[in-house]
C-alpha cells in the first residue's frame, strides 16, 4: 500500500493526507518526525523531507506539490481539485502560490524560533519574512474573496485550510486572525468535513 | 506580454526560463532581485518571491514548480517536458524530488551564511542542511545513472542542470563536484545547449 512519511503538526504532509483522502487513494499514514525520528527517517528518505509518499513499487515522491502534481494527473474527473481550463487553473494556482508563499514563512518563523538558542535568532531575517508573511496573507484572503462560495472541497480549499490551521496553531501572534476574516471562515468550514477531521492537525 | 520577475541566479527563477523557451512560450525576464530592489519587486508581488511569473491578464503566478505546472497542462504533446504514463512521471517526479531538496537545502545553506552576521549562524542547523543535501545529491546522481542517455531537454534535464550550475557557482566547497559525476556530465551536455545559454546563471 501507498505510506504517507511524516506528521499531521507539517502543513505539507496534512495537505497531501486531506488530497488523498478527496481523490480516493488508499494509503498508510506513518507519522515519523524529521527531527526526533531523523535516523529512522533517513533510512526511507536520506533526504529527511516530509512528506514523503512511498508508492507500492518503491517509488518515493516528495514536495507536496509535486506528489499533488502525480495524483492530480490520474484523478477520474469527478475527483480532481484543481480546474482544468486555462484561466480557472491560472486563477487557482495564483491562490495556491500565495498560500504557499504564507506557508513558507510561516515555517521559517517557527524554525527561527524552535531551532535556534535566542543569541541565534535574527531580527532581520524575522522582521523580512513577517512582511512578506503578512503581505501574503492579504493577498490570499483577497482572491479567496473573490472566488465563489463553494463548500466542496477543491485544491484551494484543502491548501487554504490546513495552511490557516498551522499558522493559527502555531503563531497566532503573528498574524492575527481577526485581520484575515475570509481565510478563517473558509477554514470554519472545511475543518469541520470528514477529510479534514480523519487527518486533524496535531 | 507575459513577464518573468527574478534574477538568473535564482535557480528557480532560470529553471522558468529554461522550460519556457523550451515549450516555445514568448516572454519578458525582467531581473528584480528580492533583496536590492524589494519595494520595486514588492509591487508586483507583495510577497516578493521569485520567480514571479504574471500572465497577460495580470494573474500572478508563484513558485516555480506551480508556474511549470500550468505550462505544462497546455504545451502541445511535442513540447511536454514531463512524460505522460504514471509510471515514467513517478520516476521523473521522484528525481525532481531529490533535486529540488537539494537545491532547498543549498538556498537554506547560502542564506545563512549571505544573509546572517557570523554570530547569528547556528552550526548545529549548517550541519543538518549539509547532511541532508549531500544525501539528495547521492539520491539525485544514482537515479540519473539509471535513465537512459537523453540529450533531448526534459523537466529532469533541466532541473538537474540549473540547480547543479547553481551548487557548484555557489557553494562547491560544500559539494565537490567530483563525488557526483553523473550530475555534472548532464549539466555538461545541456548547458552548451541554446535554451540554457539564453538565460545563463548570473
């Protein structure tokens, strides 16, 4: 059977769990942790990205957009959760990349913090990523905005919610959540779906 | 016309480049950097990450494997760089895997030392990263000995050869690139070729 490496705590392994589950695809869920399991991890992925997903042939994908990419590609119409038009699919990947882009900052934050001793950290470096963090969330909870009320869950939706969940777990004294009311409502709705609720964020 | 936001010393911003001249897609490079000109990038795209790719209706695209992804859903059969069955995408997903953790892991390495004073780098992570992008580089080199020989450009061709010109003009001390011949004997091939020396590392 298909294993999905890492924790449901990484943004990135929670969103391809929640994609999978949406199309249908089996899998096995071993939560290894690239930190406190890091030698155990090496010995699937030397690289000790998560997620990684190992197919049944031994195949190992990683890069939640990439291992999106292979199962999108396969996907019976009904299923698929990205648009397949031009314009639809250009107006939903310019969602995706501002989520996307919030999510990396939002990560480079939390390692500032939890990785480094104090003495360590820069303020520079942490002060940069929050504009670009902020700014980022301004744009994302714009296009959504703009899209239509939708409560069927497609690659936006998914992106969106598990993305907001981490940032709100982790620092919500960073972004506050009253100051991006569209992303919040949007995750209101999909974390209380069965998908989201089988891999909740822990 | 649509236009490229980035500077080709991005590995990613180059690896756009590439794959769009090679899918025959007319466009603009306008090199703004995300550091000396981060008003002016932040303008178009508050986030201020390249590449930044916007269409000719002003969708703005991000993240260079999203931005290739709508390419690809719409370059003529003869012109796709990704193979079409799902076994051969794994297999070319699985590499392209390998090479993007490298090339995150030596972005990771080359910020911590350019964007940090000496006393705010932090060896135990410098040691982490390192471990972690040899280990992609082994992975990434072992899966191209086992394609075949190909000088056609593909998406693997391509990656491989703008991420390793990238390692090996910034941080070679760190990867020696006679440990990883493989590599290098593809980036030898395809950089000679038109498309790569259009938009060379600068």
């Amino acid at each position: 059977m298909i294993k999905l490496i890492g924790m449901m705590d990484s943004p990135y392994v929670r969103r391809v769990a929640v994609s999978l589950e949406l199309y249908g695809v089996a899998f096995e869920s071993q939560p290894l942790s690239v930190f406190s399991t890091f030698e155990e991890f090496s010995r699937i992925n030397p690289a000790v990205k998560a997620p990684t997903l190992v197919l049944e042939n031994g195949t190992r994908l990683m890069d939640s957009s990439l291992i999106l990419n292979y199962f999108e590609a396969q996907a019976a119409p009904e299923r698929r959760l990205l648009p397949v038009t031009p314009d639809a699919l250009a107006n939903d990947l310019q969602t995706l990349g501002f989520i996307l882009a919030a999510a990396e900052k939002a990560v480079q934050n939390v390692y500032e913090h939890n990785l480094r001793p104090a003495e360590k950290q820069h303020n520079p470096w942490i002060e940069r990523i929050t504009v670009q963090l902020l700014a980022a969330c301004r744009e994302w909870n714009a296009l959504l905005e703009a899209r239509p009320e939708n409560a069927v869950a497609d690659q936006v939706a998914v992106t969106s919610t598990v993305i907001w969940t981490f940032i709100q777990s982790m620092i919500p004294h960073v972004v506050n959540a009253g100051d991006f009311k569209k992303i919040q409502a949007v995750a209101d709705v999909f974390e209380n779906q069965a998908a989201f609720k089988k891999y909740p964020f822990s």
